[in-house]
C-alpha cells in the first residue's frame, strides 16, 4: 500500500501511524521489531541531522530489505527538512514522504517553496507534509513546564492553516497545538483539543503530532479522534537508547562486541515503540 493509501485508512479506522526517527541502525531494528511483533505499520523518519549521518539511498535501502525480511509495511518520510535541496535529494532517493518545514521563513517564502515541492514531490506520488506554525522545542529533555515554555508561542490558526493548504498544495498539516518537541521534566504538555478539532473541520488534507514524546496518552487518543493520522516520536527512544546503553556499560565492562552489548538498547527502544503502537491504535492494522 502507499503512503497516500496508508493514511487514508488510517482516517477511516481512526487510527494513527507513528513516525519514528532514527539517528543509527539499532534505532531503525528496534522499530521494525517492534513493527512486526505489532503488526503495525510505521514510518521510519530521518531530520536533517539523522538522514546526513545515515545517508537518503541507506535509509531507503534499509526500510526496503527490512520491510522484506519481517513482512510489514515501512514508509520512509524526511521530517523537518529545510530547505529544498534537502527535499530533492530524499525524492531522487525514493522516500514516500517529504516534510517541507518552512515555519521559520516568513509565510510567502515557505508558502513558494512548499509549493515546488509539493510538483516536484508529487510527479512520483510522494506525499508532502507542510508546517506553517513554529512547533516548539527539540527532541531533548528539558528542565522546567513546557506550558511555562511555549506560553508565547503562537498555535495554529484554523483559518490561517485552510489557507495554507489550499494555497501550497500539501497532503498534511503538521499543526502546533501545544504538542511542543521534547520532554518536559516537570510535564506541562496539553494540547488544545478544540482548536484541532476546528483545524481538522477548516482544512482539506491529513493532520499530524508532531512533538508526540511526553504528551498524555489520554490526549493523544482524543486527538485521534480528531483526525491525527501521523504521530512523530523521537525524545522517548533517544532517552530509552542512552540509559539502557549508559547501564550496559557499566555492567559489562570487559564485554567489546558491539552487537551483544546493542541487544538490551534495541530490546528498551522496541519497547518505547510498542506502547505507542498500541497508544495510536495502528497495532494489528497490517491484516486489514
Ligand atoms: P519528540 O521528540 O517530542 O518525540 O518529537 C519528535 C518529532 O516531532 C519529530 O518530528
């Protein structure tokens, strides 16, 4: 199925796909293991960062083998790209999905860019995810409430965002609802439910969460209901890796096969991964 297909049963079912990064090969094991121990699809995801370290054709090349090798549906999206060379390298490369974050250029610029884009993204039916609002934070942990950090951050706009999308052409809406990146260490994460419920009445294209570490379960379920089809998660998994990894090293100090001391890292980020497949409702979903 492709990506177009995937969301749009994902609209149907209500459920949503999660959009998992990975910054090293362990990452990408975990996700998938936990991707067919599920039965779920999911999106494997690289930020600017993450695709240069690994590299577009390897990313592309590693979803395909392991879509093949454990019988699930793996769909590969460039999250938070910058700028448009950074959007044709992952088309030329095969990626499924393109996110254009053009939140920090003024509107008219992110507005002509996500259009190129979305012509040149859509010629090989590969679907563009468009950001108009700033989504604060970065995939970290930080000290403080995140209500105390985003206070003055302005939240999307549902009339502002109709606008976007019909102008631009984007498939899906990375909306900032108070879904700020990262975890907070004293909480503080609350979305704005009512204000994605009319985003999701103004606009004609999929919506997704991004920031989806830290957030409640109970808010992430309500906003699927409300016509989240994509949750992007990071912060959870990079916090499982260091402290498995921080743990079995102390443990184990004599030991130096990196593939044995990888195997307890892999199994905590698969387990980070299988609760939000089970918190997004996608488990099971490769059957039907
Ligand atoms: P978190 O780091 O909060 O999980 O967010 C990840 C994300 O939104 C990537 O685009």
């Amino acid at each position: 199925m492709t990506a177009r297909e995937w969301l749009q049963k994902a609209k149907k079912e209500k459920f949503a796909i999660g959009a998992f990064n990975v910054g090293n090969l362990e990452t990408f094991k975990a996700i998938v293991l936990a991707s067919a121990n599920k039965k779920s699809p999911i999106i494997i995801e690289t930020s600017p960062g993450e695709t240069d370290w690994l590299g577009e054709d390897n990313i592309v090349d590693l979803a395909k083998n392991y879509s093949q090798d454990y019988g699930v549906p793996i769909l590969v999206n460039l999250d938070h790209a910058g700028s448009l060379a950074e959007c044709i390298l992952a088309i030329e490369a095969g990626f499924d999905l393109i996110h254009f974050d053009g939140s920090k250029l003024p509107l008219e610029e992110n507005i002509k860019i996500a259009k190129e884009v979305v012509e040149l993204a859509h010629q090989k039916g590969i679907l563009v995810e468009g950001e108009m609002d700033h989504i604060a934070g970065s995939s970290e942990i930080h000290q403080g409430s995140a209500e105390t950090a985003i206070k003055n951050i302005p939240m999307t706009d549902p009339e502002n965002a109709a606008q976007f999308v019909t102008e631009t052409g984007i498939n899906i809406l990375a909306v900032f609802v108070g879904n700020a990146h990262g975890i907070f260490s004293e909480g503080g994460e609350n979305l704005d439910l009512d204000r994605l419920q009319n985003i999701a009445r103004t606009t004609n294209c999929y919506l997704s969460l991004h920031g989806g570490s830290g957030v409640p379960e109970d808010q992430v379920k309500e906003a699927i209901k409300y016509g989240i089809v994509k949750v992007n998660i990071n912060t959870e998994m990079r916090q499982a890796f260091k402290k498995e990894l921080t743990e079995v090293l102390a443990n184990n100090p004599d030991e130096i096969a990196m593939y044995k001391l990888e195997q307890p890292v892999v199994e905590s980020i698969q387990k980070v991964v299988e609760i939000k497949i089970e918190e997004f409702g996608s488990g099971g979903k490769i059957y039907g």
